[in-house]
C-alpha cells in the first residue's frame, strides 16, 4: 500500500514523498500488456495472437513507467484531495531518477515532490481606510462650453468665398518651407481643418480677405499660442520639446472656407437630443445638460474611489508567499525552460497579479460573489449594441441572437467578460464599505490628479 509523507523545507514550501510497492502498480501494469496483446497488429501474427513475451520486450519499459507514474500521481491526488492540502500550482518533482524503474525487477519505488502551500491572511478593514471622494463643480463655463459644443456639433455648414469672421472652418494644406515659402524637398506635408480663432490675434490679419488657393507663410511660434501649437505640432508629427521644430516654416495653402451656423436653442433641436423629454423651454434643456455633465464627474470620482480601495487592498494587506517554489515553477511554465535570471526578472509582476488574485479570490468566497450566465449574455449585448452603434429596442432582432450566440461560444471572450463583470462586482463591494471623506475639486484639478496618477503607476 502506497504511504505519502509529508516534511517543511521552507516557509509555505513542504516536501512530499510517496512510496509505491509493487502491489500499488504491477496488477496495472499486467494489466495493461494484456489489452497491448489483444489490440496489437504486428506483421506474422494474427490480431490477439502475439505472444506475451514479444509485448512485454516491445512496449513492456514504457508501459511499465507509465504505469508507476499513473500510480504516483493518482495517489498524489487523493492525499492532497483527502488532506484538503491548499497548494499553489502542481507539485513539482524534486529530481526523481526514472531510471530506478526496472520492469524486470519490480520494487519498492520513492519519489519525492515539493508543493508551495497558500497562506492564510487578513483583509484591511476598509471601513477604516482614508478614502476621498471627490465632488467636482460643474460651472456656468462648463454648461455653456457643453451647449455650445452640441449647437455645434448639429449645427451647418456653409461655404464662404473670403475669410471674414474668426469661427470660420479653413480646410488647408500645410507644407514645410523656408522662411520665403519655397517648399522643402523632403518636407512635411498634411492636410488639416482649423478655426481661425486657433492662430494667434495678430496673425489672423494675414488671413482675412484670403480665398480659396490663396497661400500665407506661417513659422510654427508665432502663428500658435502654446496650447494650439502643442496639438499642430503633434498633427505634424513634430516633437513639442525640441525649439527647432516649433521654429520651423511653413506655406499654408487654403482649399476650402466654411462658417459653421450653429444650431437654434428651440425644441426642435431639444426634441432630436432627448426625444423622451417633454423640453420646452432653453433653461429645461440646459438643466438636462448640467445633470449629465455632473452624472459624468460622478461617475469619474466613483472610479477614482474604486482605484482608491484597490491600491488599499494592495498596499494594505499582508501576504507571505513560498517564494522559492514559485520561482521554480515560474521556470516551468512556457514552451522552453526558463533560466533564473528569467524567472527573478519576471517575479514581481507575477507576485503583484497573484495577490490581487488571492485577495479577489477571499473577497468572492466570503462575500458569496457570483457571475450568472445571463450576466455575461447582457455584458456581450451591450459591447455588441456599442460596436455597432444600435439601440436596444434592437436586440430581438434574430441576427442579433445569433450574433451573440457565437460570441457566448468564444471561450477566450466569455472568461474575459466574467473576469471584468467579476472584477467590477468586487470593487462594488469593497466600495460599499469604506466611508469616504467629501471634497470639492474642480474638473481641471480633478483631471490633473488623475493624470498625475497614471503617469506614476505607468
């Protein structure tokens, strides 16, 4: 009868050693040449009628290992199984000899493995993490820059024959010249649009009046402020840091004028936003706007929370992992073997996913956490709805149904959305327990701290 003991050889590392006697392995092993001797086909013998010793010199050494290492690993299972043992990964051999397999001298065989057991650990209490949450004021500025954005955006254009009013569209081609506006052999050429409000104050008078072909020197510094020059620049493929670039010359040559006519604030245009809404009046509609625009910086400082609690849950919670083992079985993993340099370079992102994994894991065991079938068929319909740019009054269309039928068959995407659903689901979680602290910010400091912040975690 097999024995497995078991012996610490680190921290969470322990050391598993199976012993296997004949009677654990050999009636398998018999066994197995038996069905060879009836299923073989081998040229001079009828089928079934080969005799056993031919089998056993022919397939007898690789039936007999497959056999022991069958044994091994079922009684691996069943002890790890039966002893509710909690290891990361699969045990991993500690330099087992398989020569010592004789089929002719059947013994007594010891291996010898090495499992990384899962700690225990606690989480933060999140009740008592300092958490912000921030409340961006939505100014008179934003609502107006919103309606205006919306007025022009369904607004018309038209054709113009002269540049003549600073919200005038010039469709233009830019190409890089000297400072007289003959044009650089190997140059830089594009296409762009701009406002004419977009050039500087005192360059605009050498536009206005121009007609379509007309042309205009322009040098990069003094036909932009800093912040219109920064997104030309970047149109052009120019880098923003190097003073040469924004020094450079170029022929500006107009091939359309346009003046956008923005749209009347009257219901006609209230009616094709919100086709729901009874808007009468522009102080109705601008209402509408400035609830949106605070649910979008709601929404904005909701994740800034839940960025919060997930920085809390890593910072904050403690996690002794058997880190020798995990290195070795980093070495495993892949189509080659990984070196010891490879595996130390590749451990502290590993180690980072595997705690957040560990703690999602005790956040969705604990909390009873689950994603349904149906949750996932309503994530994919609202992508596929998104993508293609439908509404959902859509969706029992029939192409629909089977369109997401295929995608509910895509294994990669379905463990991808539980993954995001189940992921959500926890932050949700944990953002019910903490207790925030209210502050008021402004939407550009709000947007800068959040930038502050990817730049640093990137």
């Amino acid at each position: 009868m097999a024995t497995i003991t078991k012996e610490s050889i680190g921290p969470l590392h322990e050391k598993l050693t199976v012993k296997l006697e004949k009677t654990d392995y050999l009636p398998a092993f018999e066994k197995a040449l038996k069905d060879y001797s009836k299923k073989a086909n081998i040229p001079g013998f009828r089928k079934g009628m080969v005799p056993a010793s031919l089998i056993k010199k022919m397939y007898g050494p690789s039936v007999f290992t497959d056999e022991v290492v069958r044994s091994v690993d079922r009684e691996l299972i069943k002890y790890i199984e039966t002893d509710k043992l909690d290891i990361f990964a699969q045990p991993l051999p500690l330099e087992n000899d398989i020569r010592q397999l004789d089929m002719n001298n059947p013994a007594e065989y010891v291996f010898h493995f090495e499992v990384g057991m899962r700690p225990d650990f606690n989480l933060p209490d999140l009740s008592k993490a300092a958490i912000t949450r921030y409340k961006v004021t939505v100014t008179d500025e934003m609502l107006n820059n919103e309606v205006t954005r919306l007025q022009n955006r369904y607004g018309n254009m038209k054709d113009e024959e002269t540049v003549n009013n600073d919200e005038n569209v010039l469709n233009v081609t830019l190409t890089e010249s000297d400072v007289n506006g003959n044009e650089t052999e190997t140059g830089i050429r594009k296409d762009n649009s701009l406002l004419l409000k977009y050039f500087k104050e005192d360059f605009r008078k050498h536009l206005t009046g121009k007609k379509v072909n007309d042309h205009a020197i322009l040098q990069l510094s003094a036909a932009f402020d800093d912040k219109e020059r920064e997104w030309i620049m970047e149109d052009l493929g120019l880098d923003n840091n190097d003073a040469t670039s924004a020094g450079k010359y170029f022929k500006l040559v107009i091939t359309k004028i346009g003046l956008l006519e923005k749209r009347e604030l009257n219901e006609d245009f209230f009616k094709q936003l919100y086709p729901d809404l009874e808007l009468k009046t522009e102080e109705e509609f601008r209402g509408k706007i400035r609830e949106e625009i605070q649910a979008h910086w709601e929404n904005q400082a909701r994740n800034q929370i839940q960025d919060q609690v997930y920085h809390e849950l890593i910072n904050h919670t403690s996690i002794n992992f058997p880190e020798i083992f995990l290195k070795k079985w980093i070495k495993t993993q892949g189509e080659n073997p990984k070196t010891d340099e490879e595996a130390e370079n590749e451990f502290p992102v590993f180690i980072s996913q595997l705690k957040w994994s560990l703690i999602t894991g005790k956040i969705v065991k604990e909390n009873n956490i689950e994603v349904k079938p149906e949750e996932i068929r309503s994530f994919a319909l609202q992508q596929l709805l998104g993508y293609m740019g439908i509404n959902a009054a859509m969706e029992q269309q029939d192409w629909i149904k089977d369109y997401l039928d295929k995608m509910m068959k895509d294994r990669k995407y379905v463990e991808d959305a539980f993954n995001r659903i189940q992921t959500q689901k926890i932050l949700e979680w944990a953002e019910q327990q903490v207790k925030p602290t209210d502050k008021v910010i402004s939407a550009e400091e709000f947007t800068q701290m959040v930038e502050a912040h990817q730049h640093h975690h990137h």
